[in-house]
C-alpha cells in the first residue's frame, strides 16, 4: 500500500517522528494517518503533522461563551500552590479569583520543608545549610535550573513563617517531622525541615495537607470578592484576544463547567496555572516521562477524568495545563520529568518513613545485588535496574531490635513533633510491631533461617549469601558492595523476618512546561509569554528523573515558596 492510502479507522493519534516502535510507544497507541498533505488536520504539511503528537495539536476555538468573569489574576487550580499563590497575590492587594477543576481543595501528604522557621527555630533545629541544595542539584545531574532551586532557598522561610502564622491563627499545631538515623558524611543525608499540621483529631502531621489547603481555601473566600469556582475544567487559555492564539498578551482561561457550557475568566494582570501533573496522560507520558511511564498500571489511562484525588498511589491529573500551555506557543522543559515514587523501594523492617534499608535484601534468585543503604526516593529505580522480576526480598533478624541505630532507638540526633518531645521505642515494641505485620500477612517470620527461605520462596542458595554476608559482618568489610561497617548487622539470632516487594506505588511526576525563576512560561526561544505562569508540580525544570527524597517535604515546600513569590510578584509588577 502507498504511503497516501495509510489510514486509521476512527480518530487515531498522531505519529511522533523517530518513533522506534518501542513498548511504550505501542502502548501509548500512536497511529499513522494519511501522509497527503490536504488531508491533515489544520491544512499542516505531512511533516508538520508527524512531527506532533495528538495532544499538541490545538483544537477548534471554543466561542461560546456563557459568562465572562474578570480580575486581576486568575489561578487554575486549588492545592497548595494554587491556593498559596492566590492568598499571596491577594494579600498584595490584587483582585483574586481562583477556578478548580476539582469540588474541592486538594491536599496530598503532608510534609511542607522549609529552609528555616520560627517552627525550626522553637526546637533549635538549624537552618539547612546551602550545601545540600548544592548536592541536590549534582544528584539531578545539574539538569534542573539552579536558579528556582536557589529561590527556594532564599525564599522559604519568609513563606512558611508566613504559612505558620495562617495555620497557628486557624487553631492547628506547626509540628516539625523527625530526622531518620543517617550516617555522617554518608551517601544519603537527611535535611530536616518538613513541616506538617495538627490538632487533636488529626494527630498525624505527615499526612495533613488538606487541613493546609481547606484553611487556604477558606481565608481566599474570606479575602476577596469571589467564590472559589469548583468544577470549572480549564479547556483553553486565550492569548492575544483569541482562544489558542500564539500571538501578544495571556488574558484570560476559558473554563468548562458542571453544565457542559463554559466560562471565560479575564486576568487582566496574569493567568496562573497550577493544574497539576500529566501522569494520567498516555501520551505525554509516553514522550515526556518513558523512563517512568511502566509504573502506571495500563487501566487507569482509559478511567473517567476524577479531579478529586488527594493521597492515591498509580497515576493523578491529566495534563490539562500543560496542553493549554502547549497550544499557546510554550516549550517543553529542558530536561527528563521527574516521577517520583512513595514507596516500593528495596523492603525493609519496619518501612519507618523509608530513609533505611537495614536487612539484607535480595534478588528473586538469592543473591543480594546493592548496598542497601537508600531511601524511598531512590530505591524503586534501583529496584528496576538492577532486581529480576522488579522483586527485592528483605531477611533479617531479631536482634536487628536492639543493634541497629534506627530512628525509633538509641540517642540518634532528632527533632521531634513538639517541643516536649516523643517516646523512643523499646526493642520489644519494636517487635511487636514486626509481629503486627506478620499477623496482617505483610511480614513472614520463621525459627530458623532455612524456614524462612522456605516460606519467601526463595531458592536454597540464599542460605550461602546469608552465611557469607554474616562473614563480611564479623570481618567489618562488606567486600561486594562496600555498605558502611556501623550498618553491617548480622542475621543470626532467631527469629527471623522477611518481607517481599515487588510494587513500585506511583504518586507523582514533576515539571512540564519551560518556566524561568520568575515562575512565568517560556517559548522556544526562552521568551516569556506574557501574562502567563505556572507553579507547583507542572513547573518545568525544578526537579529531574528521579525524586532524591533527601529534602522531605521539598515538593509542598518549593510549591509553597514559588506560589507565595509568585502571587506577591504578579500583583507588584504586573
């Protein structure tokens, strides 16, 4: 057949050009259509057409417009940092109005880092030293842009002090999250700063965020003259006085509504989007994220759109904003997009906020295949390179209790929830936890080692890699992957647990659309668009391939700093 007689049945999708034919271009179902020239979507030439995917393809103007509403800035989208950039734009004086594609305001976890507090501060926690944003930059292969890492730094005290006074004012309690036990000067640090929420019945500051964004929420309503327009799904931005126009100033976003029929909302200053991430897009996925793409389960591409997700593991938004901002001449960040993993990292007993890996761990086939030193952030890709089957096997023992320095034990250095601080656990309590695990099916305990291998599944050799890292133990030399002495711990003292991980849960993928340190969205030529920003997880360039989770807390803390920047910026110079 010709190539001009190529055809799809149905609405296919565009072909990108170079395509390899790789499993996740198959997947994310690129078809061939007709290379005559006057049969193309737009009148484009062949090539103009095969060079683009279907999503960034504009479609038809939307004109209909039911009402038109203004102010000065518009923010698209209600979690933190749509929230914090509204509040803070707001507090500067300017007309605010905010539209969610969500019923609600959106809070997922709960860790909020900053460099420094008054929080910090009450519980002499020092300020982060610049050096470890330094090395976050080297770990991300100096391919973010520094200058927003350095904004952050330079910004996030004001901005949580600023966050603390809004949450301690609405009755909540600033807490401050504990540091992990971590060697000195060792591969992994910990920069303590997470800062969370809590009153008496939401006692766990980690997972609090929606108390952040509801408070937010709240006092926007309370400071300016509109409601916060809930199920309002951005479709398309206007620029240049046309809907998808390519041309002049960002003024306005065309919003579709519970009705079906739409609202324009004019932002005669700026239009901010803070829609949130792609990860539920199969073909952005598929070009702007293939490394992490694997780790969505095929089936949630094709379920209804649901805007309300907070805390969910597999998948979340669907690039709204990124098309938007596509369609309207912006370029693509520089570097990989960040997907960032909440769990499924190498096992280990008990997974206590995921910074240490203690046991040994093992390969389907029995043989350890890392230094298991890691954390949460970098121990799922880890665990795809390097594990057959993507399955890590996790043996220790019960003197595991008592010998490790693990953040539930010893006088490791901490900072705790509150000033008159927490109780350390026992070695038996500690074990009655594992127990609890064993009881619920997520741990396997056994009398002596060769059962507990039985009971894994795992191959009668692991036996000897067992023997010979208890020899490394005693020698004070792990000679094949060289873990530090202090975390050497032997498995020899029944009984013995074992865990198995073969997940990878999913909660995230970071960047998008080219954004300079002024948070406003660039074109190819690195020229902003006016009128137009984006902040929080859709910001292009802040964070690369993989999430370090060495600065816990660094997603919700850079949205916060940069929406808090931004809004006060928008409001001031705009």
């Amino acid at each position: 057949m010709g190539a001009a007689g190529l055809a799809v049945a149905g609405a296919g999708l565009t072909a990108c050009s170079g395509s390899t034919g790789s499993e996740t271009q198959e997947k994310a179902s690129n078809t061939l259509v007709s290379t005559d020239a006057s049969s193309t979507s737009g009148g484009m030439t062949a090539k103009e057409y095969f060079s683009k995917w279907s999503f960034e393809i504009p479609p038809e103007p939307i004109t209909d417009i039911a009402e038109t509403i203004e102010a000065e800035v518009v923010v698209v989208g209600a979690g933190t940092a749509g929230l914090v950039t509204a509040n803070s734009a707001a507090d500067a004086g300017a007309d605010t109005i905010l539209i969610s594609a969500s019923s609600i305001p959106i809070g997922r976890g709960g860790s909020n880092h900053a460099v420094y507090s008054k929080a910090k501060e009450r519980l002499n926690c020092p300020k982060d030293p610049a050096v470890d944003y330094e090395k976050e930059i080297r770990v991300n292969g100096s391919l973010v842009d520094a200058r927003k890492w350095y904004k952050y730094y330079n910004n996030s005290e004001e901005a949580m002090n600023w966050l603390i006074d809004i949450m301690e004012d609405a009755g909540y309690e600033t807490v401050i999250e504990a540091q992990m036990s971590i060697i000195e000067d060792g591969a992994i640090y910990n920069a303590v700063g997470a800062h969370g929420w809590v009153d008496q019945d939401n006692p766990v500051g980690p997972m609090n965020q929606p108390l952040v964004v509801k408070t937010l929420a709240t006092r926007l309503e309370e400071k300016t003259s509109h409601p916060i327009y809930y199920k309002n799904i951005g479709r398309q931005l206007v620029r240049g006085d046309q809907p998808n126009g390519t041309e002049g100033r960002v003024t306005a976003i065309i919003a579709e509504r519970e009705d079906g029929t739409y609202a324009k909302y004019v932002g005669t200053k700026a239009v901010v989007l803070a829609t949130g991430d792609f990860s539920l897009n199969r073909d952005m996925m598929a070009k702007y994220s293939p490394d992490t793409y694997h780790f969505i389960d095929e089936a949630l591409f094709d379920e209804k759109p649901n805007y309300d997700k907070e805390f969910v593991f597999g998948g979340l938004y669907y690039g709204d904003g990124q098309k938007m901002g596509l369609w309207v001449g912006a370029a693509w960040q520089r570097g990989w997009t960040c997907g960032y993993n909440g769990g499924g990292a190498k096992a280990c007993p008990p997974v206590n906020n995921g910074m240490l890996m203690p046991a040994v761990n093992v390969t389907r086939d029995g043989v350890r295949f890392c230094n298991e030193y890691t954390n949460l952030g970098n121990g799922p890709f880890e665990k795809y390179i390097s594990t057959p089957g993507h399955t890590v096997y996790a043996i220790w023992d019960t003197g595991l209790a008592s010998k490790f320095p693990l953040p539930w034990l010893g006088d490791a250095p901490r900072w705790t929830a509150t000033s008159t601080g927490e109780p350390r656990l026992t070695p038996e309590q500690v074990i009655a936890g594992w127990d609890g695990f064993v009881e619920n099916g997520l741990f396997h305990k056994a009398d002596t080692l060769e059962d507990l291998i039985k009971d894994l599944g795992l191959p009668d050799t692991t036996l000897e890699t067992i023997k010979n890292y208890n020899a490394m133990c005693a020698a004070g030399e792990d000679t094949e992957f060289h873990k530090s002495p202090e975390l050497m711990i032997p498995v020899e003292e029944g009984p013995f647990y074992g865990s198995v991980d073969s997940t990878n849960p999913f909660l995230t993928v970071l960047g998008g659309l080219r954004t300079n340190d002024l948070m406003q969205v660039c074109n190819e030529d690195d020229e902003p668009i006016p009128g137009l920003y984006n902040v929080g997880s859709m910001a292009g360039d802040m964070f690369h391939s993989g999430y370090t989770a060495m600065i816990p807390g660094l997603t919700l803390g850079s949205f916060i700093a940069h929406g808090y920047v931004t809004g006060k910026y928008i409001a001031e110079n705009e």
